[in-house]
C-alpha cells in the first residue's frame, strides 16, 4: 500500500530536503478545530506543523491559527476545498450533513478501538476510501490521517443515567453518530465547539454534554459544573483527527513533500495516541478523589444503546452508497478482528499493579 510503503521510504525522503526535490517551497496555512493545548486532540496539529518545517529544512512551512482565529471550527472542509486556506486540521466527523460517510472515519459508535481503526485505515483500504468519499460529495480535498485518541468518556450530567427513558427530553451537546442515537431516544442534541461548552452548562443552555477524554475534559472544566461522569464512551471507542489538505495543493506538491506529510501524520497519530494512555488514568483518579462521580453506565443499557445504534447504522447505509461500503468492509475487519481481540489481551484487573498484600 502506497501509504505504509511511505513510511518505509521516509529516510530517503528526509536525505533530499536539501535538493531538488523541495524545488518549490510550500507555505500553507492551517487553521485547527482544536485548541493546540489539547493533548492528544490539538496537540498533533502543532507538532505535525513543527516538524514538517524541521524535516523539510524549512521547504514546507504550516502556520497554525487556533479554533476561530481564521475560519469557524465548523467551516474547516468548505474552507480548504474552496482553496481559502491551504489545510485544516479538524475531527471530520462535524460534517457529517455534507459527507454521510465521513463519520465513520472519524468515530463509529460500538466500533473499532483506536489501534484496531488504525490497521483497517492503513492496511484495508481505509485512506483511500476516504478520498474517494470526498470526491463522490464534489470536495476537493486530500486527506490524511494525522491523530487519534481513545474513549471518549460518555459524557458529564447531572445525574446518572440509569436507563435510555433517562435521556428523553435531554439537551444535550452530542456529535456524530452518538448524536444521532441519542435523537433517536428523544433527546434534544445539540452542536457546538468545545471551547462554547463550559459557559452552556454553566448557563444551562444544556444539561449534559460530551466532549473528550478525562485529560481534555479536565481542562475544559466540565467538573466544576456538573457531578456525574459516565463510562464507558460506546459512541466514540476511537476520535480520529485528519489533516485536510486542498486537492490542487497536494497536486502541486512533489513525492518528497508528499511522503513528509504523511510520515509526519503518521507519527502524530502514534504521538497523539500515546498522549493521551499516558494522561488519562492519573486525571480520572484525580477526580474521583474530588468527588466526581465517574460511574459506568449499567451493562443492559449499553446493551439497549447497541441495539439502536445498529438501527441507525443500517439506515445510513441503506440512504448513502459511501457509508453501505465504508460500513461493510469496517463490519467486515471487525468480525476478524474480535477473534484476537477476544483471546490475545489480558483482562484489565490482570494487568492492574500488584498492591503488595498476602
């Protein structure tokens, strides 16, 4: 596959920065869905920036603007396929009304975990499905798989959710497909970027809201303003991050850019998942010592949000072509994969520290 292979050739790449093979500088402007101090979720972006004027010896230079800084958070896709800006760095799943598809790139509730996601995305054909969804939807955009995240956490209420009547009647700030599960049990959900969600709660303009995982959440500050975090995140086992690039530029780019952007994504989703194994256990612990209440949602529940989810699932695959056969070869990887899955790990009470007591 070309795009592992990339990897393969990044030395060679590296040792022509200082040739002929850079003959054109490219100078893109990049602006991010996510705040840069975001680990994991936003920090990518500025790494990937870094490095790729590092390795390119200054041939390649991507200029950061923070969320609103440049375009809305929501404008990124339009934005870069119009050729307004160069790239964008975004959760592709917010365009879910433009492109049926592209949330399944980016989050499948009851899907694959972030490693698992990885293999389908590079090994079975996933990149470039990807791009021919775009195309299909008359976008002209490259895109580049360039972050991913764990669980997100289920999301940050008032009080626990017990059952799916709970969620009736809900305002709730919930994206993708999630979002669209929970609609499908009466709740009233909502859109808006991360950085607009701490004021929402506080004003009540929602009850409830999902966003990240238990590092990101912390800053964020959701924990100062309700009680009640739920586990497990079965709307997003993975939150997968792109590097959107405009069609022309990437055109116009030579094989040695080329293989640069895609190491340099490729290293970030590794990085980005490492951030964030790293940072969430401590936090979580921290906030159960603060008196959050981290609570997993019952077993027939999440039983009950499958059940549901799969409805929703097949009904976007009957109403787009994109999503039926994204969606198939992902079922198609998943049910190969649960046989290793199933056998090859340790429990997680098996790889707990030992506590040191007889």
């Amino acid at each position: 596959m070309k795009l592992v292979k990339t990897m393969a050739g990044c030395a060679g790449a590296l040792a022509l920065v200082t040739g002929s093979a850079f003959a054109d500088d490219l100078r893109w402007r990049m602006p991010v869905a996510f705040s840069t101090n975001l680990p994991g979720l936003g920090s990518p972006a500025a790494w990937v920036a870094d490095n790729l004027t590092t390795a390119s010896d200054g041939s390649i230079e991507v200029r950061v603007y923070e969320p609103g800084e440049l375009v809305p958070a929501f404008d990124i896709l339009q934005s870069v396929s119009d050729g307004k800006v160069q790239a964008g760095y975004t959760w592709i799943g917010y365009d879910q009304g433009k492109v049926p598809a592209v949330p399944l790139f980016a989050a499948v509730p009851f899907g694959l975990k972030p490693w698992a996601f990885t293999g389908w995305y590079y090994y079975g054909g996933g990149h470039e499905m990807l791009q021919e969804v775009y195309a299909n939807k008359g976008f002209n955009v490259h895109a580049q798989l360039c972050g991913i995240i764990g669980p997100e956490t289920a999301g940050w209420y008032s009080s626990e959710i017990t059952s799916l009547e709970d969620y009736e009647g809900l305002k709730i700030r919930f994206a993708g497909l999630g979002g669209k599960v929970l609609e499908r049990l009466g709740a009233s959900v909502t859109m808006m970027p991360g950085g607009e969600l701490f004021q929402a709660l506080e004003k009540g303009t929602i009850d409830a809201t999902e966003f990240s995982m238990p590092a990101i959440d912390q800053i964020l500050g959701f924990d100062q303003v309700v009680n009640y975090n739920l586990f497990p995140g079965w709307h997003q086992p993975f939150t997968a991050q792109y590097m959107l690039i405009n069609k022309d530029e990437w055109d116009s780019a030579t094989e040695a850019q080329k293989a640069l952007v895609e190491a340099s994504c490729t290293a970030a989703t590794t990085l980005g998942l490492a951030e964030g194994e790293y940072k969430n256990g401590e936090v979580l612990a921290g906030f159960q010592e603060q008196g959050v209440n981290a609570q997993q949602i019952p077993m027939e529940v999440l039983e009950e949000l499958k059940d549901v989810t799969n409805e929703v699932l097949a009904e976007e695959a009957a109403n787009d072509e994109d999503f039926r056969r994204v969606y198939e070869s992902q079922q198609a990887f998943q049910e190969t994969y649960s046989v290793w899955d199933s056998r090859a790990y340790l429990p997680a009470e098996l790889t707990a520290p030992d506590d040191g007591e007889e």
